[in-house]
C-alpha cells in the first residue's frame, strides 16, 4: 500500500490521490492538517520537510507529485 501524506487544500496532493486511484492502487491519505501525531509522522519521514505531498511507496519517499 502506497501512503500518501498531504492536505486538502493542495491541488498535488489531490492530483496524486486521483492519480494512484485511476491506476487501481491502494492507498493511504493522511490528511497532515487534521491531526498533529500525522504531521510528525509526515516530519520523520521527510527529515524535517513540510512540503507536500510525501508519497511513500514500499519505503521509497518522493515528495511533491508532478504526474506521471
């Protein structure tokens, strides 16, 4: 399953959801807005960084989506 982190409002973070959802992939939103344990989640894996979206696909960390 494919984690990806990001808000609502980030027109990236909804291209990407729609993108893996086209492709028949499962995935995991977490909404890094809605819960503060999110967000540090969201923080380890990115060391720090605040952009969105993180993708987190079997381990591998892509932040921001530019489409496919």
């Amino acid at each position: 399953m494919v984690t990806i982190f990001g808000k609502d409002s980030c027109p990236y973070t909804n291209a990407a959801r729609d993108d893996y959802s086209k492709r028949g992939i499962a995935i995991e939103y977490v909404n890094v807005k809605k819960n503060a344990a999110d967000l540090e989640r969201m923080l380890r894996v990115t060391n720090g960084r605040r952009q969105v979206p993180v993708i987190v696909d079997e381990g591998k960390v892509t932040i921001g989506f530019g489409g496919t």
